[in-house]
C-alpha cells in the first residue's frame, strides 16, 4: 500500500505474533495468580487456622490487608507501568508474590503473617488484572478490548483449577508446604511466562503526527466500541471518572460480599446446605459463559453498551433471589445472572476507561480508578457480616441490593452523558 513504509509493515506484522502471545502467557499467569492469592484461603484457610490456632476472622484478615495495600499503591503501580512498561512491573510482582507466598509459608506468628499480606497484596497489584490489561494496551491499542476479553477467559478457571489442586497439596503436603509450591509457581512459571509473552511497548503518536493522524472526533474515534477512544480532558474527564468510579466502587463492594458469604445468601432463601454449595460453583461457569458472549457476540456493542447490560443483570439476579422462596429455579437464576454479570464486569472495567480515555496514561488511569474498587472489596465482607450480625441476613441482602441499584443508575448516568457528549462533538464538527 502506497504510504506504508517497509519498516511499519514489519512492525505490523510482528505487533500481529506479539498480542496472542502475550494472551496466552499472561493468561496462564492470571490463572496462577489469582487462584494463588485472591482464592488461596477459600481452601486453605481453615487448615492455617486448624494448625496455628488462630481463629478464622485473623486468618482471613490476611486477604482483607492485602487488598487495602494494593489499592493504596494501585495508582503508583498504575503509573510505574506507564513509565517503565508492564514488563519489569509485572515480573517484578511475580517476584514478590513468590518471595510473599514463600515468607507465609514459614510464618510462626499473627504479626508476620499479616505483615506478609500486606506485601502480598503490592504483589497482586503488580500481576493481577488491572497490570495485564495495561499491558495488553500497551502492547496493541486499537485491539485492547478484545484482547482484555480473550485474558479474562483464563483469569475464570483459576477458582476451578487451584480450589481441587489447593485443597489436594493442604491433605497431602500440608498448607505450608502448599504455599512453598504456590511460590514456587510465582517464580518458576509467572516470571518466565511475564519475561517471554511481554515485548516492547507500540511506540506512541509523536505530538508533530501528521494530519492523517491527528485525533478524530469523538463520535469517529472508535468503531462500535473497538480500538482507543478520543482523551478526554478537563470537567469532562473528571465527570466521566466520577461516574465510572461509583458504577464499579458499588458493583465491588457487592461482589466482594458474595465472594465471602454467597453460599449463606442462597441458604436464606430456602436452600439447602448441600444444594446452596452446588448452585454457587456454577457462578464460575456462568462468569467464562459471559465473557465468551461478550468476545464472540458483542463485537458490535461499544464497551459501555456491554457495561449497561452487565451492571443490570446483577439486580435482576436479586429480584430471582428474593422471590426463590425454597425453589431451586430461581436460585439457579440468580447465581447464573451473577456469574455472567460478573464475568461482563472484569472486561468492562478495563474496557469502558480505554473507550473513554483512550490508551495514553493508561497504566496509570486504571490504577487510579482500581484504588476505590480494591477497598469496596476488601470491607465488604466484614461490612455485610456486621449488618446480618445486627439486623438479620435479609437487610444485609438489601444492603447489597442498594448497592447494586447504585452501580445500575450511575451506569444509565454515564451512559446518558457519553450520549450528550457524542451529540456535542457532532455539532462542533458540522
């Protein structure tokens, strides 16, 4: 094509073998990570607290600390990957989880072992979802979304894979020693996968671009949702933050809830013990059901259109959970619309910011807007069990209701005002 210099069409072509790459290697990387840190003590919990004596709520404080210290760094990882690349960042935090996950291993006393959470938890922020979507942007811009989407998929099966493998190495080798395997895994698997699946960074519009490149409207920046959208500056940027940041804030601190007390809720409602336990492990093959929609049937949606459906599922799963009354149906109703509600969320949280924003900044635009929702998560549980301790397990379930309801109408709110906003940039430009 007249134009195109050989040296761009070479870089096309390898940005073409870098992006599946860098999929698939941090895809396995998310799979590790997350069923190594965030769902470690979902099994491995009650064995720590059997062999240290320590009670439960201390045990599980560890998880609590170590999301509030990821989201008090999240902004300064944020920007450490715009500055430095994905790259160092996100091996460096496979180090330290290991180095973290190895000092927990050994720990013979509360202080340490809550200590070495909070060291875990910079580590999550280094390796977890918010540094690979950064890093997937960094790596191919135009196609961010779709390849937070194809991650995403992986990130769904960790639960399924370390919850077996985790409770098999605590009966086998013992807790400890299944957390020396765990960090094992960070250093030996993570690290080489971070070092061979992440290349160089797509090298950023000079500011002399010529005229063919210069930003376009706002309502031509993007098709249907793909690709980076036009920056927004000033009140506008501060306006569409503030909005997203209350629709995924809310829709965290509901989600960090049921992470912890999901099978409670479904009990309340009528369902037996063993049946509550069966209908909430479907929430993981409803959440991979979702994404797979969203990658192969949602190409023509923009990110936020796919934000308004995901944000309104998780109260319409409420409305089948408060009207289950015994019945299995629409208990089965509420966790599917849970986990694909869910599912959409982790690909909208990294997609609508890269539609709004565009890519430039955003490391740290994602860190910034990840610190709120990382602190929602790590108080929900204890908020909710404080309110079922007080008022009963149908207000805690209305405190989540709120909540959703919340997400849903600064959703609408936000979906509304990108809507004036297109229709503004249309005027200017005719």
């Amino acid at each position: 094509m007249a134009g195109v210099s050989p040296q761009r069409g070479r870089r096309s072509r390898s940005d073409e073998a870098a992006l599946p790459r860098a999929v698939v290697a941090l895809g396995i990387v998310q799979i590790i990570a997350w069923g190594t840190t965030v769902y470690a003590l979902a099994v491995l919990g009650a064995p720590i607290s059997a062999d240290t004596g320590w009670g439960r709520s201390t045990v599980f404080t560890g998880m609590t600390l170590g999301l509030l210290s990821a989201g008090a760094v999240s902004t300064r990882v944020g920007q450490a990957i715009d500055r430095h690349g994905a790259r160092p960042v996100m091996a460096t935090g496979s180090v330290l989880a290991g180095l973290a996950l190895a000092g927990l291993s050994q720990a013979s006393s509360q202080s340490v072992y809550l200590g070495l959470w909070i060291v875990a938890g910079v580590a999550m922020r280094m390796v977890l979802y918010e540094a690979a979507f950064a890093a997937l942007v960094q790596l191919a811009p135009e196609r961010g979304r779709r390849a937070i989407g194809l991650l995403t998929l992986f990130g769904g099966f960790a639960s399924t894979v370390f919850w077996p493998l985790g409770h098999w190495l605590a009966a086998w080798l013992g807790w400890r020693h299944a957390l020396l395997v765990y960090a094992g895994l960070h250093l030996c698997v993570c690290l080489p996968l971070v070092l061979y699946g992440l290349g160089r960074r797509t090298p950023e519009q000079p500011p002399s671009a010529p005229a063919h490149a210069r930003p376009v409207p706002m309502q031509a920046a993007v098709p249907a949702g793909q690709g980076t959208g036009t920056a927004l500056e000033g009140a506008q940027r501060r306006q569409a933050m503030g909005l997203f940041t209350i629709v995924m804030s809310a829709n965290s601190f509901v989600f960090g809830a049921l992470s912890a007390h999901l099978v409670s809720i479904i009990e309340h409602v009528g369902i037996a013990a063993g049946a509550a336990v069966a209908l909430a492990s479907l929430k993981g093959v409803a959440q991979v059901a979702g994404r797979l929609w969203e990658i192969l049937f949602a190409g023509n949606l923009s990110a936020i259109a796919v934000g308004r459906i995901a944000i309104a599922l998780l109260p319409a799963a409420f409305v089948a959970l408060l009207l289950a009354g015994g019945r299995l149906e629409p208990a089965l109703l509420f966790t599917l619309l849970l986990g694909v509600s869910n599912g959409l969320v982790t690909i909208v949280k990294g997609a609508v910011p890269l539609m709004l924003f565009g890519a430039a900044g955003y490391g740290a635009l994602i860190g910034l807007l990840a610190t709120p929702q990382l602190v929602a998560t790590a108080v929900a549980p204890a908020v909710f069990a404080a309110v079922v301790d007080h008022a009963g397990e149908h207000a805690g379930i209305m405190l989540l209701v709120a909540a959703s309801l919340l997400s849903l109408l600064a959703m609408e709110a936000l979906s509304w005002w990108h809507v004036r906003q297109l229709r503004r940039a249309g005027k200017a430009t005719t």
